[in-house]
C-alpha cells in the first residue's frame, strides 16, 4: 500500500512541475515585445516627397528629382526645359 501512495505523490509531483513550467512559459510569451520586423521597417523608413505634377507623396527614393522638385513619373515632368528665349520663334535682324 505504501508504494501505490508513492507512487502517486510522484506522479502528483511531476504533473504539477509541468504546469508551474507550462504558466511560466505561457506567461513569458505573454509578454509584449516589438516585432523584429516593424523595428527594422522603422528603421529603414525613407522620406516621402509629393509630386509637383499631381500632388500624390510617395518616398524620395522612387521619385524622379528634377530642377529641385520631385516628380511620380516620366509623363509628369514638363515638356521642355524651361530656359527663356527657347519656346518663343527666333527674330533676328
């Protein structure tokens, strides 16, 4: 009789070490932590220009920069180069 009790205290024993260790790690996952991923995203966060044709901001990186302003695409860029004297009809003597 005196080996089924234990027996039974052990059994006893070892299921509640695995519960103290179960809330233990429940509690350490639990935890809040920053996510690896959105500090590295902050991190690497380019500034955003906005487009002088259209308005829309996107980041410096993918913008076209022409004459100190920042453009979305190659059809937003103006026509011609804006030197004086170029557009108009040429009358000389």
């Amino acid at each position: 009789m005196a080996r089924i009790f234990l027996l039974l205290a052990v059994v006893l024993a070892v299921v509640w070490w695995l519960r103290q260790r179960a809330a233990s790690r429940h509690e350490h996952d639990a935890a809040p932590r920053p996510a690896p991923a959105s500090r590295k995203a902050a991190e690497a966060a380019e500034p955003m220009v906005q487009c002088a044709q259209c308005g829309v901001h996107l980041p410096r990186g993918d913008a076209i920069a022409w004459h100190g302003l920042h453009y979305c695409r190659r059809s937003h860029l103006p026509d011609g180069p804006e030197v004086p004297g170029q557009g108009e009809s040429d009358t000389r003597p």
